[in-house]
C-alpha cells in the first residue's frame, strides 16, 4: 500500500495541501505543495519495497527481449552526455576521479574518459544496465554501500543526472555523499526536470523541483551553488524542461529553509507558455527526432 508522507521533504513541516492529481500508466499520482517551503512532493507514495517491485514490473515490459538497453535509450543518452559535457566544460572542470550515480549503461562514464582521460566509476542498481557498462570494463556497483565497502578513494566529481527526482530523502542523500564519496574541493553535477516545464508528475518522481527548491536542498544539504541553468538540451530549444546545477560542499551552513511563493501559479504559467511555443513554433519548441515530449 502507497504511504502517506507525513512531513515534507525539505523543511519538514507538516502542513501541506494537494498540487495534482493525475493517471500515470495507470496508477494514481499525487503530489502535494509544502505550504511552508512550497516544495511540491509525491504523497501517498509508493513504499521504497513497492518502488523496487514496480522497477522490475516496468522494466520487463519495456525491455521484454532485449538483453540490454535499446537504441533509443543509448541515442537519447549519447544526447545528453553531450549537453553536460558542454556545461563542464564551460566552467573548466577537468576531473580526475569521476563517479555517475545512475550510471545506467555507462554512457556518460564512456563520454567523460573519452574527454577528460579520468578514471570513471559508475552505480546503477539496475541489473541489465550495469552489466551493460560492465561489459566495457567501467566498475560499476549497485548501491553506495558496495562503493564504499570496496574502499573507493573520493571523486572530485560526481553526476546525478536524473536521479535526485527519484531519491525518497534528496537532502539527506546529498549531504551523505560530502566527505567520503566527494573530496572536499570536488564539484556535484545535477539535473532534474524542471516543474515549470516538464510534466513531471510521474510515478517514479518523489520530487518536482523548481530552481527555487533544488537550490534550497542544495543548501541544506551543505553545498554551495556554482551555477544553475535553466534548458531544454537536447530535447527542446525554447522549452526550460531541464535544470542542471553545478554545486560543490559549502564552508559555511546556511540555516533555514527559504520558502517559495506562488508554485502553483508559475506551473500554470509555465505550462501555458508550454503550450503555446509547442503551437507556434513546434520545431523549435520540440527538437524534430525520435524524442517523445516531456
Ligand atoms: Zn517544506
């Protein structure tokens, strides 16, 4: 049975009032806004054993086969590789040790050796994928712990790209990677879909963040923001479906979480401007391809 999120994620009040209710391939979603932080969360929400199973469900269907990952996902993939490779580069990040949490089939782990001649490291729990990446000699381990326990020495940079939105505790996740698993001088890289943008509301995201809130758990969870970009690469070049964030630990705390206003009537906002640049300018707003919209 789904449960009920009792506090938010991010301030943990307690007061919340409901977003959106909707069918995601037929199960119900519900997300609810904090009316303190105006974080915007899924609750009730599937258990994490519920969320494992339902993994597995969806998996076998869409891959139903294939021993791994389909063209699409490696051309979608290969995609977005580029576009966070751009973004490093722009701000002149040359790792050395590098760590993708959700490495999938090793894509970015392949791009970033490729680029910045680094040792690269992956964790995917999927199965077929990490045998994927493993089969092209990256190490890859299913979990954290696994990481850990085989005595990895940190990363001075780790991606997530496409994760966080997954994560039951995004900030308690995040403030767990500071120290051991991110050297004290190394630089998170982080992309999320963007509330104001991308649907979002689906039944695997626990979170929907906006920049406002992403950067609020970022905060809480001890890091300080380098930059945050609003896009739509490789997908849309007028839509802002994407948020990448880079962010690296803070020296200092910052307490207390700054709330956001108006969430709601920004997603109105965003959708209809959505909607209509999806209208008027459908080549742009939607990159012509084999992406279906988000
Ligand atoms: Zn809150």
């Amino acid at each position: 049975m789904p449960e009920d999120i009792k506090q938010c994620p991010l301030c943990h009040s307690e007061k919340s009032s409901l977003f959106d209710r909707r069918q995601f391939r037929g199960h119900q979603v519900v997300n609810c806004l904090c009316e303190n932080c105006g974080l915007v969360y899924q609750s009730p929400r599937m258990t994490p054993a519920e969320l494992d199973e339902f993994y597995t469900r969806e998996y076998r269907l869409v891959y139903q086969g294939a021993e791994g990952p389909t063209p699409r996902d490696l051309f979608v993939q290969n995609n977005r590789a580029a576009s966070l490779l751009e973004f490093l580069a722009a701000q002149d990040i040359r790792p050395q040790r590098y760590l993708d949490i959700g490495a999938s089939s090793g894509i970015l782990l392949q791009r970033f050796t490729e680029r910045f001649g680094c040792t690269a490291v992956g964790i995917e729990p999927g199965e077929a994928y990490r045998a994927y990446a493993q089969e092209a000699d990256f190490t890859v381990y299913a979990d954290i712990a696994d990481l850990r326990d085989a005595g990895e020495a940190a990363f001075d940079l780790v991606s997530m790209a496409h994760v966080l939105e997954h994560l039951p505790d995004p900030v308690a996740f995040l403030a767990d990677l500071r120290g051991d698993v991110l050297t004290p001088s190394g630089v998170i890289l982080i992309e999320v879909p963007n509330l104001y943008a991308h649907d979002s509301f689906e039944i695997a995201h626990m979170t929907s963040f906006s920049a406002h809130t992403l950067r609020q758990v970022l905060a809480q969870a001890g890091y300080e923001i380098i930059f945050l970009k609003k896009h739509g690469r490789p997908r849309s070049k007028l839509l802002p479906l994407y948020l990448t964030v880079l962010a690296r630990p803070a020296l200092s705390y910052e307490l207390g979480v700054r709330g956001e206003r108006l969430v709601a009537l920004k997603r109105r906002a965003g959708m209809l401007r959505r909607r209509v640049l999806t209208k008027l300018l459908p080549r742009r707003a939607w990159v012509p391809g084999i992406y279906p919209r988000e």
